[in-house]
C-alpha cells in the first residue's frame, strides 16, 4: 500500500454548547489509500458528515474543539493549516460533492461562470480555453448539449443534472481524493444509480479516491472497496466490503443490515433497532450500543477498542469478539 491520501488518527471533536458540550466525534480513525473507494455509513447524528467536514477544514473556526488525534490529507495537516493553505488544498488537491447541489450551485449565476472560476482558480488557462475545458468536463458527465447548459442558471435544471455538474465542478482539477456526502439523497432510485455508475467511472478513469459518506448499505454494497461503521462518533466496525456485510460482527451493523427491506420476506414486518441514539452530550459509559443491544452483559460497562473479526483486516468494537479465539 502507498501514502493514504487520508488518515484520521484517535480524532476526539467536540462541538461546546450553553452549559453543556457535544461530543461528537470518539476516537475515529480511518484511511484511504490511492485509488480506493471507501465508505462511511450509520443513523444520523452518528458522526458521518462531521467528518467529512473537519477532513476538508470545512468546520467554521471557533465552532468546535479538538482534543485529541490528527489530520492529514494528502500529506497537509488539516488542523494545523490556516484558511488560505486549506484554500489551496481544496479544489486542487481534494474536493467535496455535497448532498444537495441547489444548495451548493450559486442560483443567481450560470452553470458556465461558476465552472470557470473553479477551473480558473487552480490552473493556468486563459477564459476561452478554461470554457473549452468546461465544455469537456460536462461531456464527459454525459451531459447533451454542453455549451447550452453553461449558459443556464442552476433552477433550470433537474436534480440529476445539477449534481452530474457538481461531479463536473469536482473532477475539474484531477483531485486525488472526492469526498461525497450523501450525494444522491436528493434523487430518486434510477437517477441515484445513475450518478453513482457515473461517479465511480470517472474516479477509476482517473485514479481519484472515494470517501463516500451514506445511510444506505446497498449503495456501499455496489460501490465500495472498503467500509467504516460509525455509531456516536465512533468506528464500531470496519473491513472490505464483502467481509462486513456478508459476516457483519457488530450488533450495530447487524441491525442495520436487518432492517433493510430486501432482507424481509414479502408480508414480514422489517426489523428495528430499539431505542434510540444516545444524546451526544451525555453519552453512557462504557459501549454506547448497550443500551440497544440485545447481547448486553457486565463487561459492556468498559468500551471495547477495536478487535478482529474474521479476519485481521475485519475489526469489531464489540467484546463478544473477545468471547471466543479469533482465526
């Protein structure tokens, strides 16, 4: 394996609030290698986006603390490096999809313009050749009539072609890493997939590496190499793909996987997870899943660390990992 264009190391964030503070990210530590596609998945408020953001710098300054752990992209420290370094980085080096592209398009300019000043901004190209390059990038997206397009404003277009161009506006200066939270959220099923096929086309065509924040497991499923489980801001469970959800090791990830509606029989009623969330200013000792697990026992008021699954590279904080020898 090479240099990870990622890696948050026992990363502890936490949001300070009136009389109380949230803490919202418990030792999270995570990798992407060159090339990868990895994803991030678990209930909201679990921590998924808060580390996409913090990952890019996109935290406002002053908003949240850090009390433990590093981060370094692309071989920046994230933490350390001032908003006009991050500036840099960002676009250039690395780039973000959010989930919804009406809210990150500028509505009151044009496709075109906003294109140019991406481009523009990290490479040097004059504006007819940065418009060529523009032309290009939406052509590539499978986009039919590129040139008409630059020249409308984001409402005039469907979901699915806002964020074919938001892809566009990510990909135009070869990034090595594509951070995509919930990219698809706002489309429906057939365009969703659409998106994703074109998404990963283009990161392979040009080595671009995947952190894919999501909810849904069946679009980690399709799409990733590797995954990461995330449960009050922390890792519970991480490996290849195909290891976690076919021998998934946490009752977390277990549950998850159950209440999926594929999994059900037709006229059965879906599985839940009881209870809920834990409040993330005043999380319970010990594993912060006890509260909802089925296999809760005395040693659960301690938190476990993450341990080996069925394999070295499948980890599972849970200690019913540690009730058997491990292969």
């Amino acid at each position: 394996m090479g240099q990870a264009v990622l890696t948050i190391e026992n990363l502890d964030l936490e949001f300070p609030g009136f009389r109380t503070t949230a803490k919202a990210l418990n030792g999270v530590t995570l990798f992407v290698q060159p090339g990868e596609i990895v994803g991030v998945v678990g209930e909201s408020g679990s921590g998924k986006s808060v580390t996409a953001m913090v990952s890019m710098g996109l935290l406002p300054k002053g908003s949240y603390r850090v009390t433990r752990g590093s981060v370094q992209l692309l071989g920046h420290d994230v933490l350390g490096q001032s908003e006009r370094q991050l500036g840099e980085v960002r676009g250039r080096e690395a780039a973000m999809i959010f989930q919804e592209p009406m809210t990150a398009l500028n509505p009151t300019r044009r496709i075109g313009q906003q294109l140019l000043d991406v481009i523009r901004r990290h490479q040097p190209l004059g504006k007819q050749q940065a418009r060529a390059k523009a032309v290009e990038l939406l052509r590539d997206m499978h986009i039919a009539d590129p040139e008409q397009v630059l020249d409308r404003y984001p409402f005039e277009l469907s979901g699915g072609m806002r964020q074919r161009i938001m892809i566009a506006l990510a990909f135009s200066c070869d990034p090595q890493l594509l951070i995509a939270d919930e990219p698809t959220t706002a489309l429906d099923v057939t365009v969703q997939r659409q998106v994703l096929l074109l998404l990963r086309e283009k990161a392979r065509q040009r080595g671009t590496a995947i952190l894919l924040i999501t909810h849904d497991m069946a679009l980690v499923s399709q799409f990733c190499d590797r995954m990461y489980v995330m449960y009050t801001g922390a890792i519970v469970e991480e490996g290849p793909t195909g290891q976690v959800l076919a021998s998934p090791s946490h009752p977390y990830t277990q549950g998850l996987l159950a209440s999926l509606p594929e999994r059900a029989a037709p006229g059965q009623d879906l599985d839940t997870i009881r209870g809920q969330v834990p409040n993330l200013a005043h999380l319970p000792t010990g594993c912060t899943f006890k509260d909802r697990c089925a296999y809760r026992m005395p040693r659960c008021e301690q938190r476990p660390g993450l341990m080996p699954a069925d394999s070295p590279a499948h980890l599972s904080a849970c200690w019913l990992q540690a009730q058997e020898p491990q292969p």
